[in-house]
C-alpha cells in the first residue's frame, strides 16, 4: 500500500446498527451497502454474522452483491465466531475477517476472568485460523486506549507475526484526547519490532465529542486506516463520522500527507438514505452533512460570501453533492429540466421508466406544496418502494374537535379487496391506526414513531419512520408526505407490508470494538 493512501474502513452496518434503535432488516443493510461502494469506500464492514441469523443472512447477501469494495465480517477470538464469519463471506469477491480480543487490565479481569497470556495466546489462535480461510485478517486489540503499553506492543507483535495484515487501535470507550491517542499510535509503531508489516488503523468512539479529533491525530501520527460510519452513527454517543474524516483530510492537504479515494460529491446522498432508513434525523448544525452546514444568515457573512465564496466557506457546497437549499423547481418545470437537477444531485437513474416514476412523484408533491427543495428530489429517489404490496392505501378520513377525541376513517386494499374502519383514538395519529389495526389484526407492537421535517416552511414535506416488531420480529416502516397524518399511515403501511414480506426476520445483535 502507497503510504498517502488513507483507507476508509466503514462500520456503519455493524457498529452504526448498534446504536440504540438503529436495526435495519437485509433489504435496508443492502441499500446502504450499495450507497457505500458508490461512494468508494475501501472496506465495509457488513456484520456481525454470529451475532444473529439475521446478521449472518445480511453479510452473506451484501457479500454476493459487492463487487468492488472489501466485504468484512467482525469476530470474537473464538472458533465459532470466525468460522460463522467465514461462511458469510464465502461469496465475496475481496473479503476480510476482523477478530478482537480485549486487553485492558479492567476487560481482562472483568469481562474475560483471563491472564494476559491467556489473552495473547487466543489473539494468535484466533488469527491463524482466520488465515486459513482469508489471506486479510485485521486485528483489535479491545479498549486499547486503557491497555497497558508494553502489553498492547507485545500483543501487536505476536499478532503481526501469526499473520495480521491490519492491526486497529480502539478507543473503544472515547477516553483518549487527541495528543494521547496520537503519541500512542507513535509509539505503538515504534515499539512493534515488525510494524512495516502490517498497516495500523483506528476506531474511536465519541463519548467525549473527539472521536475524528483522535481518528485524525492518528493518522498525523502514522496512521493509515480509519474506521468510522455516516453521520458518526454508532454505539452510545456514536463513532468518528466518515464524512468529516473524508473532507479534513481533503481540504486540509497542507496538513495530511495522504488522502482518501472518497467520491465526496455522493457524500450527501449517502448520509439522506441512512438517515432515512434508521430514523436517525442529522442534526442541522452537523458539520458537512447538516443543513445549515453552508447556510448564511448574518448578512456580514452574506455579503462576504457574494463578493468571495471563500470568505467564509472552507469548502463548496458542491464538493460534498450539495447543490443549494434554495428554490430550483417547481409543479411548472419540464421533465428534461427535472432530469438535468438529478444529474446535479448525483443520483442515478436506471432507465426511462425510473425517470417516469420519480417524476411523477415530484409533480405530485409539486402540486401540494409551494417550494420544492434538494433534499425533497433526494428523498423521493430513496423512497423504496416494498415489493409485496399486500396492504394498500386508499382513502384516508381524519376529524379533530375540541372537546372530543379524534376520530379516523380508512379504506385499505388489502390483496385486492377494500375493506374500511373508523376508530377514535388519543390524537388523529393514534385514530388512524386504530383504523388499520382494526382491518389488518396484525398484533405488532409500535416501537418507535418518529417525524422528521426534510424541508422548512409550513408546507414541509414531512418523513416519518415508525418501528413495529411481532414475535421479536423488527421492521421499519418509511412514510412522506406534507400532510402529516398521511406520512403516518403510509409509514405503518410500509412496515406492515415489510413484516408480511419477511415474516423470519428477528433481530439480535452482540457487541464488538
């Protein structure tokens, strides 16, 4: 590996899918998996197929599916756990397996009851198996922030040596700041006799708010793979965020001698679809992806950017595949108008029919809303279509009053045939529900419904995502529309037709690094 070369290693199917209600079925993995390899990222990490059948199913298929980026598959150091790891990936074009162990004193003595030779001998058993069935195995040495560094350096070297191409330094509970974090990778490759040998990465938590602070004076420090997710999803407080990492690294090339091969300009549309399938809105301050991320309201800053941009934009809005928040479209503008704004966008069309599709659904949302922005083309293109349609929405009937709870009136197509129901219930929502509890008798239980305004204004094109689960079965539901009580059902509406497309799917997942 040329040594300015910065491998981005993305985690957002497994240690992004750890964060709290974050699960996402083989259909959602999938999609992002696809909007990971577009974007060019090196390494994705699929799964951890141990960790669940669902788990196992979804590295298998996305491994099937990807045929320019690794595929990776995290594992314990035990035999099982590498052995289900390399069954998933066995129809990988590039695979790799990933297996930790831990070795601070505190997860040593608490969390394995091991010595650290007992430790150091499973990480080398461990990664000797792994080579059997891959020539790239990556090592972790768990919560190496708090290891003890002559241990940490002799675990390294004993790793390297049984046949470790990538060793990862974890900042597994975000406690190191960054001239820590950077003088450990320094030292850590001084004091690993056969460092040459492998490439060093890291994977830092954001507990403190530092995970790309650290990530980056890793890579000052030598360097020269960085683990991190979309929008910086991940376990508690999340992990370091690809896109930030992506474009420091490009826009400070006075800095880093090295960069990564990040198609920035699809940096934006990735971050809209894993939004949008975990329900994870992006806060609008969030550097790079936020929507205000290149907005002006002081007009000091207005009038400096309208004689320079680089008064006070480091980077351009473009750079990362934003066009402008501003009004571009409307229910007046042509089809081959439409269709130049999605080349702008980046977003792929395969075929005419696609064409047609999507720009119905503008004229559509055209026609009940004044302003029709970037991140509304972007929504309607990620709106994922369920293939079993065996629910249908028809009509939709909702009356509030003061003094009198909401009532709701549905008319379904349930496999072709319109059934109705009208219900009551603690607000319009809950009415309607209600209603299409009533006519499906489904019996899930709602666990998350949540409402996101992907535009501004009072006519804003409202996204909601809702989380039902039956029988430990968990799916996600999506839904847009202006009127919100709409977007509501048609998100139960996706869910149910999920849970009735994959009535096996459960979810259950085990922690890693």
């Amino acid at each position: 590996m040329k040594d300015n070369k910065l491998i981005i290693f993305d985690t957002t199917l497994r240690d992004g899918e750890q964060s709290p209600g974050a699960s996402m079925d083989i259909d959602e993995k999938l999609q992002i998996a696809l909007a990971l390899e577009d974007l060019n990222v090196d390494i994705i990490e699929a799964g951890f197929p141990i960790a669940s059948k669902g788990d196992f199913n979804a590295v298998s298929e996305i491994s099937k599916s990807i045929k320019n980026s690794t595929v990776c598959g995290l594992a314990r150091s035990l035999e099982k756990d590498i052995v289900a790891a390399s069954k998933a990936l066995d129809h990988a074009k590039k695979k790799r397996i990933h297996t930790f162990i831990a070795t601070s004193p505190i997860h040593m003595e608490k969390k394995l009851k091991m010595s650290p030779d007992e430790v150091l001998k499973c990480a080398v058993k461990s990664i000797k198996l792994a080579k059997t069935f891959t020539d790239d195995v990556e090592f972790s040495p768990e919560d190496a922030g708090r290891s003890d560094l002559d241990f940490l350096c002799s675990v390294i070297e004993a790793a390297i040596d049984a046949g470790a191409n990538t060793i990862n330094i974890p900042d597994t509970v975000g406690y190191n700041l960054p001239h820590q974090f950077g003088e450990l990778i320094q030292n850590i490759i001084k004091g690993v006799s056969n460092s040459n040998q492998a490439v060093f990465s890291v994977h830092c938590h954001n507990d403190l708010g530092l995970a790309v602070g650290n990530s980056l004076s890793a890579v000052l420090n030598g360097a020269r793979q960085v683990e991190c997710t979309i929008n910086g999803l991940g376990e508690r407080a999340g992990n370091a965020a690809l896109e930030e990492i992506a474009m420091t690294v490009r826009t400070r090339q006075d800095i880093f001698n090295c960069d990564t091969n990040i198609n920035t300009k699809k940096i934006m549309k990735c971050s809209r679809l894993v939004s949008s399938i975990t329900g994870f809105p992006v806060q609008p301050n969030k550097a790079i992806v936020g929507k205000n991320a290149f907005a002006h309201e002081s007009g000091i800053h207005q009038d400096g950017v309208i004689k320079s941009r680089e008064t006070y934009e480091i980077m351009r809005a473009e750079d990362v595949g934003l066009v402008s928040n501003s009004l571009v479209l409307g229910k007046h503008s042509g089809r081959n108008a439409f269709k130049q704004k999605l080349n702008e966008l980046n977003i792929p069309i395969d075929g005419e029919k696609q064409l047609d599709d999507i720009f119905f659904k503008f004229k559509e949302l055209a026609d009940k809303k004044h302003d029709i922005f970037d991140e509304d083309i972007i929504r309607l293109s990620n709106n994922q279509e369920v293939t079993n349609t065996h629910i249908k929405f028809n009509y939709m009937n909702v009356v509030t009053e003061s003094g009198q709870k909401p009532s709701a009136l549905i008319k379904l197509e349930v496999d072709g045939k319109t059934i109705e129901s009208s219900c009551t219930g603690d607000g319009a929502v809950d009415a309607a529900y209600n209603a299409i509890e009533d006519i499906v008798k489904s019996k899930c239980k709602l666990l998350l419904y949540s409402v996101n305004n992907i535009t501004s204004g009072t006519d804003a094109l409202g996204e909601v995502t809702v989380r039902i689960s039956k029988n430990n079965n968990v799916v996600n539901g999506h839904g847009a529309d202006t009127d919100i009580v709409k977007a509501s059902v048609l998100a139960f509406i996706n869910a149910l037709n999920k849970l009735q497309q994959n009535p096996d799917l459960a979810v259950s997942k085990k922690r890693g690094v």
